[in-house]
C-alpha cells in the first residue's frame, strides 16, 4: 500500500507542475491577431485541459483505492482483535 501512496503523491506533483507549466504559458502567451491563431490556441487549450481532467480523474481513482485498502485494513484489524481479546 505504501508503493500505492507513493505513486498517487507523484501523479499529484505531477498534475500540480502541468497545471503551473500551463498555467505560465497561457499568461507568457500573446492574444490571438488572426482566427487561425484563435483556432490553433482554443485546440491547444482544450488538448490541455483534456490532458489535465484524465490526470485528476485517474488520481482520484487511485485516492480512492487507498481509502479503500486503509478500510479494510481498519475492519480487518479491528476484527483480529476482537478475536483474540474478546
């Protein structure tokens, strides 16, 4: 479980870099002079978005395989103990 939480840490570094890296370059970029300009900044755009919604929602799923490993590690721990000591 430890590797586990190791790799959902690094996915969230990683997705808070993406999110700074893009971040500065849209307020390093100039405004679009020409609509193909325009277009080739709106499809960039959404490719980056696309890129940064599949990062938050596959480390959100694996957040969530922890909080489900830790649960029944809890129950299973709880009820090794009652067990033995009840």
């Amino acid at each position: 479980m430890f590797l586990h939480s190791f790799h959902v840490l690094s996915c969230i570094s990683q997705l808070d870099k993406l999110i700074e890296k893009t971040e500065h370059e849209y307020l390093e970029s100039e405004l679009p002079s020409d609509l193909s300009r325009a277009e080739s900044m709106l499809e960039e755009h959404k490719r980056k978005k696309q890129e940064i919604s599949h990062l938050i929602n596959y480390t959100a799923d694996e957040g969530e395989k922890i909080v489900v490993r830790v649960r029944q590690t809890v129950r299973q721990t709880f009820n090794f103990f009652m067990f033995f000591f009840t």
